[in-house]
C-alpha cells in the first residue's frame, strides 16, 4: 500500500495533491472463497452436467442454510429483490404494506412489482429500523402486511411488530438482506415473522455474486415460494396465479455454500475492523459509529457513522467528498430516502415531509469501507484522514464551499 | 449404451418390459463447454476480483452478441424472462398486449409482471406463429403492443405485423427464446421489431445455464433496458419509475461467451440429428416433422413431430407415454396453451374456445431429445422404438386404454 501523509489541507486529493491511496477502496464485502476451493465445486457440476433448476447443490445451500438460521424452510432465489417479490406474492398480500423509507430502495420496488403500494413509515432515530410506533402512526385502512427492515443487521423489534400485526391482522415480514448471522435474543435472524428475505450479492458478508433467499416456517408459504420462483412443472407444490423465473443456478450455490462456510470467519474479521474503527473514530466530535448489541450474534458488515455537522465541523457530505479526493469511496447510505424516489415521490407525494428522521438520517449516514477487500492498515489510513478532516474543519470548510475546482480522484 | 430390442409388446417398457435406454434421453440442449475453458475464464474472474454489476465479461459478451446478431444494443440479464418484463416496461406499454396463446408459459406471466393483460391470438396452422391475420382477429381496443414469438426458431411473419403494428400504433416485439441463430431473409433474428428477447437457459442451443438477453436498434429502448434491470447508480442511464435486480453475473457471461464460440458447432450438430429424425420419421403415417427453411440460418435445437392420431393409430399422448416406459422423456410441448393455465383460465374465459388452432397443437405436438447429450445411435434408438409402436399400434392401444398398469420407468 501506497499511501501519503497529510500535513497541509494543499496535500488533500480533493485541492490538488495526491490522493492517499493509490488504488479505490471501496464499501462492500468481496468475501469470496479461495479459487482452488471454487474450482473444485464447480468441476463437480460440469462432472454432474446438472447446472440449473433446483440441482443437488442449490438443495444442499438449503438445508444448510436451514440449519444455520434454525427455521424449517430455505428457498433459495437468483437474487434478494426477486426474493423479496416473491414472498410478497406467496403472502397474498393486496393494497398496501407498510415499510420503511429509510432503505435501499429495492425493498420497496420488489413491493411495487408484486403489485402492492408502499406505506412509508419513519424510523426510530436511535435503531435506524421501524417500531410499532413508526408503524402505527402511518397505517391507513388497507395496509395488509408490515415489512421491517433489519438496518446495518440489527434486528428489528420484532415482538412489538408481531404484536401490532396480530392486532390487526397484517401479516409481517422482514428484509434481512444485511442481517445473515445476527440473532435477537438468542434467536438467528431468519425465523421471525411470515418470512424473512436475505440477499447474496457479491458486497454482502454471505455471497454468491447474485442470489438471495426467503425463510420460513410455514410449510404452505414455503410450497408456494417454491412454486412462484420457477416456471418447472417438476416443481411445482401448490397452485399459484403467477410463476417467474428466480431460480438460482448451481453455480451460484457451490458459491454460497463455501461462503457459508467462511461466515463465522468473515464476521470475526469484520468484527475486528469494526472495533478497530469505533477505537479511532470514538473520540472524534460529531463522529458517533452506530454500534451492535455485543450480546448477541452480529456479522459487523456494515461500518455506519451518523456525522453531526455541528460537531464534526463538517458535514457527510464533506467528509465523503474528501474521502473521494484519497480515493475512498464512502457511501451515503441511503440517500435519498425511497420516499423521495421515483416513482414514489411523485405517486405518493403525501409522504414528502412527513418523515424527519429519514430525512435527517439521510443527510448524516456514512458508510466506510469494510470487508475482505480491507486492511487494518486501511482502516488505521481511513481515520487518520477523517481525523485530518475533522482537526483541519475550519481551514478546509471554506475551500470546500469554493467549489469543486482542483479535485484530482 | 446399453439397448434393448423390442421384439414383442410385452417387451415394451410401459408394459412391464425393460427399458431401452438405461438413463433417460431429455429433451434440451445442454451444450455446455468443456470444463478447462470454462476454468479458464472463470479463474480470470477470481483474479479480476469483479463478480457481478456489469463486469467486463458482461460487456464483452454484449458486444459480441451484438456483432453476431447484426444489432445495436444487445442488454444481457440474469434470464430470458425477466428480460421480456424489462422489455415490456421499457417499451412503456399500457393495457394489453397481444400475444400467442400457444407458447411457453412464461413468455404471457412476463408480461403480467410488466402490469400487463394478454390478449390471446390463435396461431397458423403451418408455422405455429401468429401472423397479421391471426392478430387482426383477436384485437381489441387497448392493445399497446404485439409480442410474436418465433416459436422452434422458425421466425414470425416479420413484415405484416410490422405493418399491423405501424398501422394501428402499436409497439412490436419478439420473444426469441427459441430463436438464436436463426435468419429471416437472411437478416439474423435480433434485428426485427423494437426489441426482441433470447434466453440462454442451459437447455437452449446458446446458454449461461441461467441467462437472457435483449436485443434493440433504439438507443433510448437500451438506456431504459439497462436502467431498468439493475438498482446500481453507476448504471442509471434514463429516468424510469422501477427498477428491478435482473443482471447477469459475471459468471453466468463466461458461460455465454464459451457457448457464442461453439455455437456454430452445436448448430451443425443438431442439424444433423435433427436431419436424422426427419430422414427416420418421414416415411411412418401420421408423423409430420417441423421442418426449417434451409435457404436460411436455423439452430434445429427443437424435433418436433406433429402427430395424427388417425394416421398413426396412436396419439402423441400414447407416443409420450410409451417413450416414457423406455426412458425417453419427449414432451407435450405446450400443453395446455397459456389461455388454459391460471391465471388466464379464470381471468379471461373468453378465449377458452376461441383458440381452435392453439388446442389442437397442443393435443398434437410431441418434442423429441435432441442436443449434446444425444448421439446418432439414440435417434436411431428413438426412431426404432416409434417405429415398432406404429407398427404395432392396433394391438398397443387396447393395452394402453387398459390404464397405467405395468408402467416400470
């Protein structure tokens, strides 16, 4: 690694120096297995010839990942968001279903796809997730499911959400597409609600490049998952009005499995980087690292900083333009809300300002790199530039505000 | 390859007998690469470290698709049926499309996801493709697009839908899953329409294992295309109002790429075969096999035998079955047509018995194995069996109206 110390607020990327690293570091996982061990799973397909609908590998991820999550049913899916769509469909679920707008915004399309209108409901400014509060206060009459989203991992309040969804005979379900290897009270994240749907995808902590899958325990709404994904006769368990096709390949599953194997070590890795990052970055003013209930099981993937403005003396947005400058790519993640998207911000305008702490949170998050693409070095880099930011505030914030001449990335 | 000649019905599988084969002969192409190539290619993924989201594989199998097929734009994504959806979202149609009643299921459910009612079209009798004048007859007053399937490969009457469609300002656009390769006027199949659709799924003559692609000379249908099928901000290319996680991996492009080089190859080698079955075939009462027009390029990844019960004192549905008792797994290929499955049975009865040619193929068509993992010797096999079945129709049908009894697969 390449890198260049910072002494004046010239020495920056974004005015002109040289950036610090010499190559992009990126957020995002990149977890992958060592190629001897991919070569390996996949020679054993081409040796099968069996390399898609429903082979002995996607059927082996499934009962892996069963046991992993302890909940009866794993069906496995070419990606998340299909998954997602998928279980909104097995759930029969008409008119509305309340969901957070402070996510990606696929979870809330793989909704609209399904056929279903979003009702945007804010989150709690401390869990960045919905409670049944955030739930209550936006429901209207044809709300037919809620859709929590367990944020950075950390799970959603489950028990008051079902308790709100009995009350009102809602179905719920969650989108656990960061939250593989998180647990709530002992309990893995993958057995609480209707369903829970997690992603694969090459940045997440459990990949294998696309993919995704649902969770159940219900054995009608795993035949019915099982159905809608695939257009087979050969798999078909139960009558359903509408099939796609969202299978998953072999490939994909001699992928997940070795993944799985590496979790318990990717999540100590993470976990290390994580607590390297919250050491750094603790005692920086307006820095406050979003941390995890250290009881339970986490997967530490997600390194979330809320930046006050005020404290920092500067803002996310300065930060990550300065980031940039030393070839860092943070994220503001997520911005902006769904609710300010297309097309939700224009059929469903109502919702615009009525959602401050997803405005606010969109405004302050941070994502910084984290993952096997990343380094204790990299980290110890990373801060040590924010540090320069912070402690250089006053100097850099007026250049800043000067424009974006000068920037070198 | 282990045989056994049939000398007596008794001797046939259905009837307690032996089988023929000793493994079953599928129908679908798996035309996969040898597993050093695709080592090779993979290898490089894993040294490149860039797995999915558009990586160079995807873009170079995109240009070379595009150069193969004499076409613009070629958007490759995870599956020919979320590209049909993408297609129709892209094309921005509304209300109904008309489309064929006797095809794959998933070329109508598609267009379901896409928001979108099928309006039925019965097909010609002789190139099982819809035409003007089957068209002109199911339209109706909120039909926004044409979808023609080019069903077998044998392309759908181009020019007199495109007047259609000009004349009544419709969209048009095909589903050309069956269709890679495939020429019209000598003009390749990728060029016609405003978009057209190709799977690569591991049954068909070019395949990814899973795998689709779009194809279009319209530079603002392939913005929306690409926007459409991915969430990734990189990748926005035009404003849409959803989007949806249907990419290709980088994986899956390997693959493709791999296939595009021997596709020429498997091409002749069907050709072969399928000459083969024609040749063995031709001369037994009652069977008419689909034949291409050799003045064009064709992919002969499909025998299909139309069979006439009266002529052949046995039905395709008796054909199916004795094969079955032998291992040979021909399929009743489209059984029943799309207006029969649900959902469409129950939302659009009107087109119950409307559709008189589309039920009487789907009564009549039998598809024979036909592709890598069968050899001359199978046809011959298959072709002897069909033989000794004809020949022996008068005393097999009585036993076979005598029910199931005796089945041994």
């Amino acid at each position: 690694m390449t890198t260049r110390a910072k002494r004046r607020i010239d020495d920056l990327g974004r005015f002109g120096g040289d950036p610090f690293f010499d190559s992009p570091r990126h957020v995002g996982q990149l977890n992958f297995p060592e190629w001897d061990r991919f070569r390996a799973g996949m020679q054993g397909i081409f040796d099968r010839r069996f390399f898609t609908n429903h082979g002995p590998k996607v059927r082996e991820l499934e009962e892996r990942l069963a046991d992993h999550l302890g909940v009866r049913h794993v069906v496995c899916m070419t990606n998340g968001t299909l998954a997602l769509t998928v279980a909104a469909r097995a759930l029969e679920l008409t008119g509305s279903v309340a969901v957070p707008a402070f996510t990606f915004i696929a979870s809330v399309q793989a909704l609209s796809w399904a056929g279903l209108d979003p009702v945007f409901c804010d989150v709690d400014p401390v869990t960045h997730n919905i409670s049944a509060r955030t739930v209550r206060e936006a429901l209207t009459g044809d709300v037919s499911a809620i859709l929590g989203v367990h944020l950075w991992g950390r799970p959603c309040p489950v028990d008051e959400l079902s308790a709100l969804a009995s009350e009102r005979g809602m179905k719920l379900f969650f989108d656990a597409a960061h939250a593989v290897g998180c647990s709530l009270g002992g309990r893995m994240v993958g057995g609480f609600g209707d369903v829970e749907v997690f992603s694969m995808h090459a940045t997440k902590v459990l990949n294998s490049a696309e993919g995704g899958f649902a969770t159940t325990d219900d054995d009608g709404l795993a035949d019915a998952m099982r159905t809608i994904r695939s257009f087979h006769r050969d798999e078909k368990f139960t009558e359903v009005p509408l099939r796609i096709n969202a299978k998953m390949s072999e490939a994909q599953a001699v992928m997940g499995l070795l993944s799985l194997e590496d979790l318990p070590r990717n999540c100590r890795r993470n976990a290390e980087l994580h607590a390297l990052y919250r050491e750094r970055l603790c005692c920086l003013p307006g820095f406050d690292v979003v941390a995890f209930d250290e009881r339970e099981a986490n997967n530490h993937q997600y390194l979330i900083v809320d930046v006050d403005a005020d404290g920092a003396g500067l803002s996310r947005n300065d930060i990550v333009l300065l980031l940039e400058g030393e070839r860092v790519l943070a994220r503001r993640y997520f911005t902006p809300g769904a609710h300010r998207c297309p097309p939700y911000r224009d059929d469903f305008p109502q919702y615009l300002d009525a959602l401050p702490v997803t405005d606010r949170l969109s405004e302050r998050l941070l994502q910084l790199p984290l993952g096997e693409g990343i380094t204790v070095a990299d980290v110890e880099g990373i801060c040590a530039l924010i540090r320069f930011f912070v402690e250089n505030a006053a100097a850099i914030r007026p250049r800043l505000e000067g424009g974006h001449r000068g920037a070198k990335a």
